[in-house]
C-alpha cells in the first residue's frame, strides 16, 4: 500500500534546511506515491547566503542542458537522489562540471591550499618522505594522488623530492595520477611534464595517458583507482572526498526518510527537494546509534577507503587525506560554489562545484581495523607540526623582493587564520598498524621492537 506522508509540523529544524508546513501534492511515479515536500533553506549565518533550496527566481535560474537532462531524468523515472544529482552535475561525460573545464585558481569557482602558498606542498612532500624513511627506506614507491586538480600540489611536492634527491637517490620513485577529467589531465600534463604520450585505447591497459616529468620520474593516468597498480604506495587526497556524492536523510516520526530531487510542479524549469514517503535502500548505510536529524552519508569513499586500507594493509605505505570535513557531528553541509561564492546547489546545474564535508568518523569506520587511522587534526595543527614557521622565515630571509615576502604572509594567513583555512581544513591519515607499534619489514619476530617515530604533523615534533 501507499506509505503515509511525512508530517511536515513534526519534522524537526536543523542547520539550514527547513521543511516547510504543508504537502504540496502527491504524484504517482512508477507506481509509488511521492509525498512531495516544499524544502527551504535558512539563511546561512557566514555570508548570508541563501542555497539548497532552488529557491530564485526565474531569470536567476537559467536552463542549462544539465538542467534539461536532469528534468528529462526525472520526468522518466520519478525523483533522484542527492547522490545521483551530485554524480550527473560533476561528472557526466558530456555535460559534468569537471569533465570539460577549468575550474581551479583566480578565474574559477575555487582556490585550494595548493594555489595560495607553494609551502603548503613542500611540507606535504616532507611528510611523504618522512614516513618512507620512518617505514624502512623502500627501495621503490609509487606516489598515487586521487584528483590532482590543476597539478600544482604534485608540482611542490616533486620539487622538494629534487630538492633531498640525495635521500631519495637510492629510491625507484614513480607518479600514479587518479583522474577523470580530460581537460584536468591536459593541464596536469603541461604543469608536470616536458611532452607527454597519449596512448593507444587497449583494453589491456588502463593507462590512458603516460609520460615523464620534468625531474625525470614516470607519470601514468587512471581514471580508477582500482587499475593503479597494488604495490607499495604513498596516496594523497587533497580535495577530493569533498565532491563525492552523497545521500541526505532527514529523521522524521516515521523514521528515516531520504532527501531527493523533483521537478517542481509550480515553476517551469525548477527544481526543488522533497521527502521520500519510505524508506529507500540507501538508509541502510546509517549507523543504528546514529544520534543526529539529519545526516549526509557517502558510500563512494567508504569503497575508495576501503580499497586505500586493503591496499596498506597488504604493500605498506599511507594514506593522507585533507579536506573540508568533521568527526560525525555536522548534519546538513551540501553547498554549491561558482565564482568564489555560495551557489544555490539546484540553480543552473552544471555551472557551479558541489560540495559536502568529509565525515572523517565514516572513513575511520569503513577502514575496517586494518589500518590504523590519525585525525582528524586541523590545517592548521598540522601544518604548524610539520614546520611551517620555520619554513616560512627561511623564505623569508632569503626574499629581497617587497611583493613575494607580501604574497609569503598572505598565503601563510590564508593557510593558518582559523578564519580562513586554518581550522576548516582537516588532515586525516591511514597508516599500517606496525608503524604505530614500532615494527617494520626490516624487523623479525625474533628482534625487540624498536620505538616507533612519531609521524609527522599529528604531534608536536621539536625543530631544531
């Protein structure tokens, strides 16, 4: 039978999303009565924007062809979830946000760490070295990043591995890029190599692009995880998990409901959120205990992480994660950005970046116990762990030049001011259990365990 309609007056207010009193219609979709409920969305307290409501009007919300895709998507099947949303709008081959544009730096919708300060990078490549040596100095590793961006991260991180070639001279040292956008991959290639070589398509090999960076180290391109090869490895996620799609619910007196995606049958070419009326099979990813109203679950990196801690469990190595995120506490944190400002997320979809944060509890969860996890700790802690005062006035000393020591303590502030990055930015690591329990490939069973060295950025080290 039909399942009864949430009752709007009972759900509760949270974050920014609001249900408004009253059910707009019911529709008949496949089958299955759609109780359709008006969201909106409380204005938010940092900037006073309004999003997530697809609540603008008319000549504000213009018809792109994701939009016509999306309603004839939605006009065929019956409503979408978030999830789904996120994944068509970002990456659809043909008209997904990151599959044909530019959108990093000045002239796109986002700056990351990476674009502000080169220190950023060289610290993140200090870490990788860091734990090489920590783990036994292997004679080879891959450095695998998952969503290079515009490759500037990458490009520091490979000048500090020329700057302390003398450690590294004794190591094999190859670069695995995880990338799905074609125009991303291009400007990856020309920030990092001097030529590349596009490879024929064969469905033995998975990779589509291959080269040699300018320092010489072999660079392939995957457009999967999966096909990046099992050995040992150091990977890097810096604003990655973020964009990955994921499912919203919203606790109602009938229990779980999953937020989904409708045409709104008011306004021509509007979309709008509305409530589930039973559960769907994505409730099954909230945990029994789950205390919140609201909650954003993203299965796409619980499959990545569980894959990341098989893999270190297995080869060695770590996983560092940073990005926008929390430990289990924050309820609704789906936004949008285009040009440097809050979007509304169903407004001119195709136009703009979706984002969540990072449930950091989540991925502690889904690694399952086979690694052991560190953070989340903010930007800011970690990077002061890892040195960055000290890097900053050796850069500073040796810079004559008015503007660059300027452009050095902007992009310090940027990094550091809990305002800003410092504490909005999390660092996350996985790494494998014998590195906390002082045990490594060069120790037997037979030998004592040597006391582990602290890693890098998850606690005060002292500088000399």
């Amino acid at each position: 039978g039909a399942c009864p309609p949430p009752e709007i007056g009972a759900l509760p207010t949270h974050g920014r999303l609001a249900a408004v009193c009253g059910v707009r219609d019911e529709r008949l979709r496949c089958g299955r009565r759609w109780a359709a409920v008006r969201w909106a969305v409380v204005r938010r307290a940092r900037g006073g924007k309004y999003f997530s409501s697809g609540n603008e009007p008319a000549e504000n919300n213009p018809v792109t062809p994701m939009l016509r895709h999306l309603m004839y998507k939605i006009k065929s099947t019956g409503p979408i979830t978030v999830a789904e949303y996120m994944k068509e709008v970002l990456t659809n081959p043909a008209k997904g946000y990151y599959v044909n544009r530019d959108m990093l730096g000045e002239k796109g919708d986002f700056i990351t760490s990476p674009e502000i300060s080169q220190i950023f990078g060289e610290l993140l490549g200090i870490w990788f070295i860091s734990e090489w040596i920590a783990t036994g100095k292997n004679a080879a590793f891959q450095l695998v990043e998952l969503g290079p961006g515009r490759g500037t991260l990458l490009g520091d991180i490979l000048r500090v591995f020329s700057q302390l070639a003398s450690v590294l001279k004794n190591c094999d040292i190859s670069i695995h890029l995880v990338e799905v956008s074609q125009k991303l991959s291009e400007i990856q290639a020309l920030m990092l190599t001097e030529e590349k070589v596009l490879l024929e398509r064969n469905a033995g090999s998975p990779v589509y692009m291959k080269g040699v960076t300018k320092s010489g180290i072999p660079i392939s391109w995957y457009r999967d995880l999966q096909d990046v090869p099992k050995e040992y490895s150091f990977y890097l996620a810096h604003e990655f998990f973020d964009v990955l799609p994921v499912h919203k619910f919203q606790k109602t007196p009938h229990g779980w409901r999953e937020v989904l995606i409708d045409i709104d049958p008011q306004v021509s070419d509007k979309l709008r959120f509305v409530l589930a009326p039973c559960a769907t099979p994505a409730e099954a990813f909230i945990q029994c205990d789950e205390t919140r109203d609201h909650v954003e679950v993203c299965p796409d990196a619980g499959v990545i992480i569980q894959e990341l801690s098989q893999r270190i469990s297995l080869t060695g190595g770590a996983a560092l994660i940073a990005d926008y995120g929390h430990d289990g506490t924050k309820t609704d944190t789906f936004r949008g950005f285009c040009g440097h400002r809050l979007h509304d997320v169903l407004i001119a979809p195709g136009t703009a970046d979706l984002t969540a944060d990072v449930d950091f509890s989540y991925l502690r969860r889904m690694s399952q116990g086979k690694v052991a996890s560190l953070g989340p700790v903010k930007q800011q802690t970690f990077l002061r762990n890892m040195g960055i005062d000290v890097r900053l006035k050796v850069l500073l000393d040796k810079s004559d030049e008015p503007s660059l020591r300027q452009q050095l303590l902007q992009g310090y502030d940027m990094l550091m001011n809990p305002t800003k990055m410092g504490e909005r930015f999390n660092f996350f690591a996985l790494i494998p259990h014998q590195r906390l329990h002082g045990r490594n490939h060069q120790t037997n069973a037979c030998q004592s365990k040597p006391s582990p060295s602290p890693v890098a950025g998850f606690g005060e080290l002292a500088w000399r």
